[in-house]
C-alpha cells in the first residue's frame, strides 16, 4: 500500500516568496525592465500597507499608486517620480507590488499601459518558474540551488548594510549546516519516505528556518547571527531531539563566516565565494561521518589546525624539548601565556631575561612559551611559577597564566607531556586570567569535553578514560564518559559509569536525566519514568540545570505511553505550555502534542482537540498529532471527511507505526466502510500483533462484517492479553450466544 512520494506540483506564488527569493526577483525585474536600475521593494497587500510603507521607510504617496494599481487590476506608473506600481500575479490575483525606483526619464513618460501590464504577467510567470526550479520534487522543500541563491542575498544584504554604516564594525555572523541521515533500507520507496520523514521532523525542530534539500537525505539551513559555537551547541540539541525518536544515524557539517559584512568588501564575484562555501561545509560533513553514529565537524577546525584549542606541539619547539629531557627521570614542564596580546610584542623576551639560570625556556610564538625546569616535582614547579609571577613588574600591559604538567604521569609518555602543560592552560582559562593550573583529571575533562564538542568521541573517550586514571571518583569525568558512549549508542556500557556518579552524589541531576536517556533506550521505561522524575525534582530545586524542555519532552511522552494520562497533565498543566505567551523553543510544540494525548486517554475530548489544533500549527508535518486529532473529528463527529484527510496524511507521511493505521481504521469504521477498515486494521496489527486496540477494532469490523467466528478469535486475542478487557469479553460472550442459537 504505498503512497506515491513526488510532489511535482509547485504551489503557486505567495507573498512569503518576496522574502525567499528577494535578490533572484529583483535581478529578473531589472532584467526585464532594462530602462530601470532599481532598488525594487515588495509589497503584500494583504497586510496593513501604511505599516510596510513605514517599515521600509518608503514615502506616504506611494500609497496612492500602489492602491491605484490593486483597484484597477493594472500597472501604474508614477511618471513624476521615476517609479513602476507592478502588479504581481498569482492563479489569477494579484499577491503583490513590485515598485521599481530608477526608471530613466527618457522612458517614464512613453511607456504604454498596455506594454507594462504585460510585462507584469510575464514577470509574475518568471517568478513561479524560478520557484519550481528552486523545489525539491521528494521533500517539497527549496533544492541547493535556492540555498546557493539565499547565501547570495545574505552577501548582498551584508554588503548593503556595511555601505549605511559607514565606518563602524557590524559582526554579522552566519553559519551554515549541513546535515545527512542514512535510511536502513534496500527499498527505494522505504527510503524515500525515511528522507521525507526526516525532513519533517528537522523543519518541525528549526521552526522558522528555511530548510534545504540537496538529495539522497543531505539536506541544509543557514542560521543568521549564529556564531561557531553557538552553531555546535544547536547540532548537539538537534542530535538529542533525533535520538528521543529513534533516528540511528545524524552527521553534521559547519561552517562559520565570522564577519560577512567584511568578506564582502574583497568579494567581488559572490556565487564562486557562496559555492565554496557550501563546499567547505560539505569536507566537514564528510570528516564528521567517520567520527560515529552522531558527530559533527567544523570547517575551521579541519581548515585551520593551528587555531585548534589543543593544537599539536611545533616539531622544531619538540626538537628542543626532546634534547633538554633527553637524561632526566623526573621534570616539570610550563607553559605561559600571555592572557591578552600585546602589540610590541615584548613577550617572551622581558620574561625570559626574569627566569632562573636553572630553568631553560623554549619559546613557541610570541605569546607562549615552555619553561622546562629538572629534576623538579609538582610542589618545586608550582613553587617555581608562584615566584615567577611576583617577579614579574605591573607595566606588562597584560597578566599571564601558567599551565604545569610533570613527569612521570601515570603512563604518559615523555612526549605527551608539552600537551598536557597546553590541557592545563585551557584548565587554567575557565578559573580566570592570572591563574597558574596544574595538569590532572579535569584538565583531561576539559580536553575530552572539546573533543566531544567536536563530535569526535573517539578522542574524547581516551581523554576522559585518562582523566579517571587520574581522580578515579571524580563525578564530572564520569558523567562525560557516560555520555560518550551513550553517544556512541552503546547504552549498557555508558550505564555504570551514571550508576557510580549517583553512588556518589544520589542527586546528581545529569546522572539521573542520563539514566532516565538509557533506561528509555533499553526498554525500561518504568524505571526511565522514575530516573527523569527524579531529576524534574532536582531541576525544581536548582533551576539552573536548562534542560528542563527535553526532560519534559521525555516525561511527556513516556507519561502518554505508559497510559498515565493525568501525570502528564499535572505535569504539562504545571509548566504552563498552553499560555500564548509562552515561548515556542525547538521542539516545545511537542509538549501540546502529548498534552492533548493526555487529555485525549483522559476522556477530554474537546480540550483534546483545542491543544492539538494548536500542536499541527507549529509543524503541520507531524504525523502523530494528524493522526490523533483525525481520530478525535470523527469522535466527536466534527467532520468525517476532515478526518479521513488527516488520518490518512498521517499515513502518508509515516506508514511505520501502527497507531497511524489503527485511527485510521477507527474513522473507516465510524463512516461504515468496513472493507477499508478492515485493510488498514490489518495493516496495523503487522507492525504491531499484540496492541489489544488494533486486535479489539478487528472483531468489531469482522462482526459488522458478517464473519462471526473471526470475530470471536480476535476478541479471544485481546482477553489473552488483557482478561479484564470488559468491552472484549462482552463482545466475545454476545457472539458465542449468537453462534450457539445458529
């Protein structure tokens, strides 16, 4: 029963494209108009056109014109003022002005009437042939080439609003994510539904944000005013928003343009720069697809190694270092930084001439040096730095922090230790500047979290399982390495490492949110139930945790599962998810989606609808809520036809699971097609042979049906799974009367 998964139909033209395509409409309508050199400004005028007129600080009297133009169905032009009124036509209406500024005077008094509303219709149908060729015939998305052509526009935007400025800064920061799922499956059409399901649920998670199809499941967005790091943390969430619904395998790609207002003053050909761009976000989609089942990489950390945080140690600085450690057993090794650049670049040269004959300095640039110190233990190096520093006069310009590792270190090796005096540093720089920071197991913590920040969690388990040789009990290593390989979806490993932090610290609320993630994945959602209500508890108390949204998200849900309808309504009610006013974050509209579920198992109906009428206008896409409100129309008999639309859109969408086809079946039933209702009750019962609903409805579709003795063994299935099945047995009883008086 598959359903046909192209959609070859573009819809038509709205006035939402003026924004999607503001730089390929305008080039089209300066193309077309060739006596016109433009700036072209949109309007909708279905909205309060005083207020747009306002807000793109246009003039008052084109208000005239442009309600002259929608009154008479036809072009006007403002001859005076060297400005075009350009209806913009969609299906037959006008969605739209376009004024076109600029026109040359030799031509603004002889342009016909009759030429110009022409030109409006051919304008209007460019329009739409180049939204058809920006579309995604299997997702209904915008394709690559409209992302290609919406980097453009930033550029141009960008370059625009460094001209109004002037001379002062503007740090635009724009990222780029690229982001690939592979589809378990040998079937073509299995795979397409996967990548369009995929779709739906990363638009449902980004909201706003116009998403991208390239093909075969890689799909892009670009976020505005979104810098590296805050790029990393919204991959992270979009990683936990993926696993809670069983998506196996998630890889993203970044790639940041720090200042776009200041690369476009050197870009003076923008598609190349906007191609190399999506390129470069490519390598690092490709780089992060050999770290795990969810990583992520960044451009710049492939592209600019040694900017890396922990970058390697120079051959030339190790050459040095080799030889001054070539006969000693035991050495301290300091690495100084400088906690702020200096412009004379006096560092290291004043320092050195402050350091003991006994210690040799090794310099790296002009900002950081080693201090190699013999003989010397970890007391001797920190007694060392202590003097170092009282040494140093207060006319620097700057202070200076001191990352100290030793040897021997456990198992290190001589080589490794110029690395960790660089993971004390990074230590050293979350307590302050001037701080001096000795390498132990946070240090390795803090190396294993940038690691793992970087999707490589490969690395960032060695770094955390060396932390723990370190400080074996240290909570925060633990926690860290049991994320990672909760990451890495290897549960039962990652399990102990969250049992021996709550040994520890019985409320440690990351451990306890944690279990609560691995109980759910191993099926034991009684005691994730317990881990999550636990951690709400703690979050209560210390609000400052802020994963409040995802663990109401996973209580939610689990709540609707488990059949404990009214905890989550308590629950969902408490934290106020229904007032307007409350902000809609990633992923929050699922929240209204498990209430009105809740309120649905609760027997109210109506409240039920409310919510989730609410629920579909956040994603319109999500196959459980269409599904669950089909069902409840055609309860409360608010519309069978209605109802059949969304059931069976929702099955369209997501024919995997079962409830989609159970509530489906339900509406057939209501309407009285029997045969229909039998098909997708079956349909139901393979992807699910034990749900006493499917097998309940299946007698109740064989009774109207005629076929009595089927009937009879699909109510005996449903009182084998649950004897206390009232509705079952007194269905089942009414049919062995009916069969003995045959």
């Amino acid at each position: 029963m598959g359903h046909y998964p192209f959609e070859w139909q573009v819809q038509d033209l709205c006035a939402g494209d003026f924004n999607r395509f503001q730089n390929q409409f305008t080039q089209t309508i300066l193309q077309l108009v060739p006596f016109a050199h433009g700036p072209v400004t949109f309007l909708d005028v279905a909205i309060d056109l005083v207020a747009s007129l306002h807000n793109l600080n246009k003039p008052k009297y084109w208000l005239q014109y442009i309600k002259q133009a929608i009154r008479r169905q036809r072009s006007v032009a403002a001859s005076e003022k060297l400005i075009l009124f350009l209806p913009v036509w969609s299906a037959g209406t006008i969605v739209g002005i376009a004024a076109v500024e600029g026109v040359d005077a030799q031509f603004s008094d002889i342009l016909s009437e009759e030429w110009l509303n022409d030109r409006s219709h051919i304008i209007s149908r460019e329009f739409l042939l180049q939204k058809e060729r920006a579309f995604d015939p299997v997702t209904g998305m915008f394709n690559g080439h409209h992302l290609q052509d919406a980097l453009d526009s930033l550029l141009i935007r960008a370059q625009e609003n460094t001209r109004h400025v002037k001379k002062r800064a503007v740090r635009h920061h724009v990222s780029l994510l690229l982001l690939e799922i592979h589809p378990r499956t040998n079937n073509a059409e299995k795979a397409l539904n996967y990548i369009i399901n995929t779709g739906y649920y990363l638009e449902s998670f980004l909201g706003q944000d116009v998403l991208h199809h390239f093909g075969n499941g890689i799909f892009g967005f670009i976020e505005e005013n979104v810098d590296e790091d805050q790029a990393k943390k919204l991959g992270k969430n979009i990683f936990s928003w993926f696993r809670r619904d069983g998506f196996q395998r998630i890889h993203i790609g970044i790639n940041t343009i720090e200042n776009i207002g200041k690369i476009t003053e050197n870009a003076a050909a923008n598609k190349p720069f906007c191609k190399a761009l999506i390129e470069q976000a490519w390598q690092a989609l490709r780089k992060a697809s050999r770290r795990g089942p969810y990583a992520l990489c960044t451009y710049s950390s492939i592209s600019k190694p040694e900017t890396h945080p922990l970058k390697k140690t120079k051959s030339a600085v190790l050459a040095k270092l080799r030889k001054l450690w070539a006969d000693a057993d035991t050495f301290a090794l300091l690495l100084i930084s400088q906690d702020r650049e200096l412009q004379d670049h006096v560092f290291p040269k004043r320092l050195l001439s402050l350091i003991e004959p006994r210690a040799e300095a090794v310099a790296i640039n002009e900002n950081e040096t080693f201090v190699f110190l013999k003989n010397a233990d970890v007391k001797q190096a920190l007694s060392w730095a202590r003097k170092l520093k009282k040494k140093l006069p207060g006319d620097l310009g700057t202070t200076y922090s001191i990352g100290i590792a030793y040897f021997p270190c456990i198992d290190f090796k001589k080589s490794d230790i110029p690395q960790n005096g660089r993971k004390a540093l990074l230590h050293a720089g979350f307590l302050g500047p001037d701080t001096i920071t000795i390498f132990d197991g946070i240090s390795q913590n803090v190396s294993g979290d940038i690691y793992y920040g970087e999707g490589d969690l490969v690395r960032a388990v060695k770094e955390y399982k060396k932390g723990l040789e370190l400080d074996p009990e240290n909570t925060n290593l633990l926690n860290s390495l049991g994320e990672a390989y909760a990451q890495m979806e290897k549960p039962r490993k990652a399990k102990p490492f969250f049992e021996a932090v709550l040994h520890a610290d019985p409320k440690h609320y990351m451990a306890l949110y944690n279990l609560g993630v691995i109980s759910l994945t191993i099926a034991e959602d009684e005691k994730a139930i317990a881990y999550f209500e636990q951690a709400l508890e703690v979050h209560r108390r210390k609000p400052q945790n802020n994963q409040t949204n995802d663990l109401l998200l996973q209580l939610g849900k689990l709540y609707c599962r488990t059949g404990k309808y009214k905890n989550a309504i308590v629950l969902l009610e408490k934290e106020k998810v229904l007032e307007k006013t409350s902000p809609i974050i990633p992923g929050r509209y699922v929240l209204l989606r498990y209430l009105g579920e809740a309120y649905a198992g609760s027997g109210r109906n109506k409240e039920a609808v409310t919510v989730l009428q609410r629920a579909i206008r956040y994603n319109p896409h999500d196959a459980h809520t269409l599904s669950l409100l089909g069902e409840l129309y055609a309860l409360e008999n608010q519309g069978y036809d209605i109802a059949l639309s969304l059931c069976q859109q929702a099955v369209n969408i997501d024919d995997r699971h079962w409830k989609h086809w159970y509530r489906l079946a339900v509406v057939k039933y209501r309407m009285a097609e029997y045969e229909a209702a039998l098909v997708a009750v079956k349909q139901s019962l393979q992807r699910e042979q034990k749900n006493e609903a499917s097998l309940y409805l299946a007698g109740k579709v064989y009774e109207k049906k005629g076929l009595h003795a089927k009937a009879a063994a699909m109510f005996k299935a449903v009182l084998k799974i649950t004897p206390e099945h009232k509705a079952a047995r007194a269905a089942f009883k009414g049919i062995k009367l009916h069969l003995k008086k045959r």
